[in-house]
C-alpha cells in the first residue's frame, strides 16, 4: 500500500473518531433532535385568556370582595368521586374543571377561591319535577356539592386525573395575570334523567349574593358533558 494510501485512511478514521465524539457529548445534530424532543414533552399551561368559552364574574359575598374572579369552565364530566369524595350510590357528580384569573389586569386577588354556597349549575330534564332542588318548568338549579383548592400547576388536558384536595371552601392569593385551576362537583340523583343544556352559574359581585343558586348569573359551557353511563 503506498503511503498516500496510508494516510488517507487515517485521515478517514480520524474524521470518524471525531464524528463518534461529538455525538456522545451531544454537540451533534442528533444530539439537538433530541433536544428538540425533550422540549416537545414539556408540560403546557393554557392562560386564562386563551381557553374558549364564555366567563363570569365571580365574587364570593358580593362586594364583600375587593377583586373579584374570572372564571370559566374548561371541562366537565359525570363521575362517582371528585378527590377522596364519591357520590352517595344512586347518584353521580356533575364535575365542572373551572379556570380562575383575577377580576383586574393590574392587580391580584387576595384570599379567594371557589365557595358550594355561591357557585352551581342549571339544566334541563326530562323529569324536573324529581329533582331534589331548584324545580322549575323544565329543569332544575343546583349548588355545589364540592369544591376543590384552585391550584396553580395544573397540566392541560390532566384535571380529570389532578388529585383534587376538596373542601367546602378554600382560600388563596393570585398574582396578577395568574392562571388556577379548580373543580367543582354537583351531585345529582340517577332517577333524574335526560340531562342536557348545563350551564354554570357564579354570584357575581352585583347579583346573585345570598346563596340562592336561582339568582345566580349563567352561562352555557363550551362543550356539554357526556351522558352518563
């Protein structure tokens, strides 16, 4: 072999030794595929603003709250257990996964949160007349039955699955532009049936202030829950 031969195979296996040593310390471009790959998987969190849907103003008590809340409802579903609460047998809950934001821009809110006494939801029904609350000519008016902690990290698409802390009613600070996530569930018995139209009803901080869900403001979700199975 002559020596041009010779070094240019070196030469070849010196290229290849270096190839080899920048992709172990992931200077390479595979190295940034997979980079990009890892940034792919990366949790997401939706702001407030961007969720689709109408909102409410919400204010627990009236003006008895400073800043108010935005709320609007992101999911829903019927389930037996919210957190480490289930519905008595016979019965199901209608959860409502709830987006929270302050009521100002500028400003935050101060010990706020989701209340069973001021928050709730209407719909129709095939048989009103059996339903334990709120009976009117074709539907009935709820309130909560449970509400959860609004929480700060919660992933998109992953409440129906959050471990929900629940309590009657819960408190937190919210900076300004802060996004929170909570439920709330609504305990219906199976004998009401045909249940459609879900809307989510709020106390807002000029209406609706005395724990009556039937004075509440309403809206319709963006999307109707499942029927139950």
């Amino acid at each position: 072999m002559s020596i041009r031969a010779v070094s240019a195979v070196s030469l070849a296996l010196v290229l290849l030794l270096a190839g080899c040593k920048s992709n172990d310390d992931g200077s390479s471009a595979g190295g940034d595929n997979a980079s990009g790959s890892s940034d792919s998987s990366k949790p997401k969190y939706t702001d407030f603003k961007d969720f689709p849907g109408d909102e409410l103003s919400y204010s627990e008590g009236g003006t008895l709250q400073p800043v108010p809340l935005r709320l609007k409802v992101v999911d829903s579903q019927w389930s037996t257990e919210l957190g480490d609460h289930s519905a008595k047998v016979g019965s199901h809950y209608l959860v409502l996964y709830i987006a929270a934001t302050s009521g100002a821009d500028d400003r935050g809110a101060q010990h706020v949160g989701l209340n069973v006494q001021y928050t709730g939801v209407k719909f129709k029904a095939d048989n009103p007349s059996d339903c334990e609350y709120g009976q009117g000519d074709d539907g009935c008016t709820y309130a909560s039955s449970e509400v959860s902690d609004l929480d700060k990290k919660v992933e998109d698409n992953t409440w129906r699955d959050h471990l929900w802390i629940v309590n009657q009613y819960s408190y937190v600070d919210i900076a300004p532009k802060e996004t929170l996530i909570g439920a709330l569930a609504i305990e219906v018995s199976d004998k009401i049936t045909g249940v459609s139209d879900v809307q989510f009803c709020a106390a807002s901080p000029t209406k609706g202030t005395q724990m009556y869900p039937e004075t509440f403001p309403c809206m319709s979700l963006n999307k109707q829950p499942k029927a139950r199975k």
